[in-house]
C-alpha cells in the first residue's frame, strides 16, 4: 500500500501543472506512502531474519540508503541539468513497479483484522509532534524564546516557544490517552509496555541523535559546496560521494565481517568517527580552503554512520516479539524524522544567528564601510540574514546601488561571517555527538539472547549484559 501512494504521488509530481499539484504529489502523498513503507520494512526484515541475520539485514538496508544518498544527487542534478526534473519523478514510477513486482518473493508479516484505527491517539500525535516539530523548524525564522526583530511573538515570547510548548502537552494527553485505552482493553497506537525494553529505548534513543546529527552534517556541507564555493549541483553530487561509499562499506561489511561485535561497542566507535569527520571538517573550512578539504571528513563520517546503521534496526527490535515489529517501526520512523528535523534546526539557527551577528560585527567595523550604510546594516541584519553566496550577494548590492567599495567590503565580511557560521553549526554538532557518546551506554552489549517467553503468554528480553 505504502509503494502504491508513493508511486501515485511521484506520478502526480512528475505531471503537475502548477505548484498545489506539485505539493500533493510530493509533499501528502509521497510523505504518506514513505510513513507506511520504513515501518513495515522493520517489520519484514524481522519475520524474514533470524536474530543472528537480522543485524546483516539491517545493515544491508542501510547500505541501500548510502547508495541511495551516493546516487540521487548525481542523478537528480544530471537529470535537472540536461533533462528535466520531471524526468526523476516519472523514474520513481517504474523503481516502485520494480519493487512491487519484487516483494512477491517477501513474507508477510500477519496482521490483526481486529485492531481498531485508534483515532483520537493519531491526532493528538499529529498535532503533538507536529506543532513541536513546526517551530523547530522555524526557529531561525522566529528565534527560540526572545523573537526576532520584526518577527511574531505571542505574551512577549516567539511562537517557537509556544509551539515546544503547546506539542509537549499534547504528547502528554496523548500518553496518557493511551495509557487510559489499553487500560479498557482498546487498541492504542503505541503500547506503552513496548518502553520498558532498555534495547528499544536505548536503540530508538541513537536513532534520534544519528540523525539529529546526520541531517546537521548533511544541512551544512551542501552549503559550503553549493552557496560558499559555488559548486553546480552535480559536482555537489560528486563531493558527498565518499560519505556514501564509507556508509556502503561500514554498514555492510561490518555485519558480515564481525557478526558478533558487540553493538555498543561498534555503536560507539561510530559516534567517535562522527565526532572526528565533524572536527577534521571545521578544522578545513576557511577563507581560502577548496572543496577537497570535505573529502576526508565526509569519508569519516560515512563509516560513523555506517557503523550506527549496521546495528541499531537490529537492537531496537530484538527484546520485543517479531509481531510488534510494525509498532517499533513506527517508532523508530517517529525518532528519526524528530531527529532530522531537530538537527537541521538546530544546526541552521545556529548558523544564521552566528553569521548575522559576525555579520554586523564585521560591518560595523569596517572602516570602508561609511557611517550611514553601518546604521542602516545595524538595523537590517538584526533580524537575522539569508546565507547568500558572493555572486548572489554583489548582485543585491548592484541592484540597491550600493557603491562599488562599500559592496566589496561588505562581502569580504560577508565572506567571513559565513566561515563563522559554519564553524558555529558543526561545533554545535560537535557537542551534541560528545553527548551522544555518552548515551551509548544505553546500548545493550549483546542482542544475542533475543525475546523469550513471559507471563502469560507475553515475552519479555533477556539482560543484555
């Protein structure tokens, strides 16, 4: 079903008139067919796997995501640059058909005809997490609790706050909504029972910070390829190629290789090798640095990644029964995309707020800069400023007819307000991945002994060691 609504809306996408369509097609159907498809692919490597394949499973899903990272950039911008982007769409089509025609040779995972669509549990999530997620992702629009200059505020406060806020007490209700339906025998949409396993938390706990740290990477590097070096978008392509290939390797070779490594242990070194591509990439990025200076980190946090994904679908799933897979899909689904969605925040905020305050800084300073022009600056650039590169920036210049050596300074401090910037965000993701060594302690040792029999029928984990 999840393949079908995917494919319908690249289809709807690809033939779109006008921009509704196109948001449609690709933002409700295809965000809907990907919501049902990663959950039940967790489901379905766990009633096709034994527990000691799945973590070669998982990591060989993971390895179709790094070819995928290594091959859509270079396809979308070949296909933007000499076709059409519709032309990807339209290919998009004939890959679902391909895999509809392929899972045939998969097991179904058996599902309950009985269970009830818990409506009241997925509106309260919906509007929970997306009202939370909504100011997040605004945040460097609105500011996070002070709001910008000439931005909106409610009682004083930016509605990023309220919006942290207001989804925190709808996911409240909603546990607690949840709580209050499996206590009268209903069928709620997430069985609180399912965290008090330490595999799941712990394993849904680094899926949050892997891609909360992910998607900050991925959120600054194109950035620097793309706006500061100016790069077309299929060199960008090329330039994130060895974060790809590491990924392929760490994630399935590391299943293979060491089939009993201990999954905190490999966990581990996977958050030591992002921390080390994040420092090694801020310690390249400078005025004068070129774009072969991502090779090596992006190379580093590739295997980083790799590692994490080669054992964390297996940790989630292996102290709760392989009926539940779905349900732990849809968590580990729910985890990562807070995670995604929280680091490119994060990571942009960062970015902006440093880099209008270098900015002004720089401007105010600048002795070629007359007085008038500081004022004013000092006024514009409070709000916060866009990340603009130096062709873009001289051309808004030339247009507001700034004078010719006033432009130029402005956009050599420009120039180094955004190195700032960019420093700032990976430093800000330095940390984050300091303290996500920290949480792999919460990684279970081994996942060997998987789910056993409980009361009642129920099966619980054994220790993890």
């Amino acid at each position: 079903m999840g393949c079908v609504i995917y494919g319908a809306g690249s289809l709807v996408t690809g033939l779109a008139p006008n921009l509704a369509v196109l948001l449609l097609g690709w933002s409700l159907l295809e965000g809907l067919g990907a919501a049902l498809i990663m959950p039940a692919v967790v489901a379905l490597v766990a009633a096709n796997f034994t527990q000691r394949d799945r973590p070669r499973a998982y990591g060989t899903v993971a390895a179709a995501g790094a070819v995928a990272v290594a091959v859509g950039p270079l396809v979308g911008g070949a296909t933007t640059t000499y076709l059409s982007w519709r032309v990807v769409f339209f290919a998009e089509v004939v890959v679902v058909a391909l895999v509809l025609v392929l899972s045939r040779a998969v097991a179904d995972v058996p599902g309950d005809r009985t269970a009830r669509l818990d409506l009241v549990g997925t509106v309260l999530s919906v509007l929970g997490l997306g009202t939370a997620v909504l100011g997040v992702l605004r945040s460097s629009e609105w500011g996070w609790v002070a709001p910008k200059p000439g931005g909106p505020e409610l009682l004083g406060l930016s509605p990023t706050f309220w919006c942290l806020v207001v989804g925190a007490l709808v996911v409240w209700v909603f546990l607690r909504w949840e709580a209050l339906l499996a206590r009268r025998g209903g069928d709620p949409l997430v069985r609180l029972e399912l965290f008090t396993h330490p595999e799941l938390t712990g394993g849904l706990l680094m899926f949050f910070l892997q891609f909360l740290l992910q998607a900050g990477i991925f959120f600054v590097v194109p950035l620097y390829l793309s706006v500061v070096l100016e790069l077309p978008a299929l060199d960008t392509g090329l330039r994130i190629l060895p974060l790809s290939v590491t990924l392929l390797l760490a994630a399935a070779g590391i299943p293979r290789l060491w089939p009993q490594a201990s999954p905190r242990r490999v966990v581990r070194v996977g958050v030591a090798l992002l921390l080390l591509g994040i420092l090694v990439l801020m310690s390249g990025i400078r005025l004068d640095s070129s774009a072969a200076v991502v090779a090596v980190p992006l190379s580093l946090v590739g295997l980083g990644v790799g590692a994490l994904s080669s054992q964390l679908g297996a940790v989630t799933v292996s102290g709760v029964p392989t009926e539940q897979g779905g349900e732990v899909g849809g968590l580990q689904n729910t985890a990562t995309n807070l995670g995604a969605s929280l680091g490119t925040a994060l990571a942009g905020s960062v970015l902006i707020a440093v880099l209008s305050a270098t900015l002004a800084a720089g401007v105010q300073d600048n002795p070629d800069v007359p007085q008038a022009v500081r004022d004013r600056a000092g006024v514009e650039l409070a709000a916060g400023v866009p990340f603009l590169s130096d062709t873009a920036l001289e051309q808004a210049l030339a247009d507001a007819e700034v004078a010719e050596g006033t432009a130029r300074a402005v956009v050599a401090e420009n120039r180094a307000a955004r190195v700032e910037g960019l420093d700032a965000a990976l430093a800000t993701l330095a940390l984050v991945a300091v303290g996500a060594l920290f949480a792999t302690g919460r990684v279970p040792v081994t996942t060997g002994g998987g789910p056993v029999p409980g009361p009642a029928g129920r099966r619980r984990s054994t220790p993890a060691g």
